[in-house]
C-alpha cells in the first residue's frame, strides 16, 4: 500500500476505495484485503476496448520497423 501512495499520490482510503470499485466490477479479485499482494488481475483493459498490444507486437515493431 505505501508504494501505491507514492506512485498514485492518493491517500489508503482512496485507494482502498478504487480497488474496491474494481473488485465490484470484477477486473480484480482481492479475496485477503489485509495485504494488495493478494490481488490477482481478471481483466488489465477497460471493457470495450481492444488490446493496445497484442502478444509479440512489441518483438515485431522493433525488428520490421
């Protein structure tokens, strides 16, 4: 949680709050709140949108471009 205070600015309970959010919405689950290392990620993107990088796009642009 420290290192998301000084990464993000926010204070515990903001943070708290979003991750919470993000639980609600299932992009995440976060089962043992007591620590974020218990967090697994269900969905890295907001719905609706593509995938800003697909497997092997970044190998592809720096060897065909």
């Amino acid at each position: 949680m420290p290192e998301l205070e000084v990464k993000t600015g926010r204070n515990v309970t903001d943070i708290k709050s979003g991750l919470l959010s993000l639980e609600k919405e299932n992009y995440i689950l976060w089962e043992d709140k007591s620590d974020t290392r218990n967090i697994v990620i269900i969905e890295g993107w907001e719905r609706g949108q593509i995938r800003p990088m697909s497997p092997g796009d970044a190998t592809r642009y720096f060897t065909e471009y």
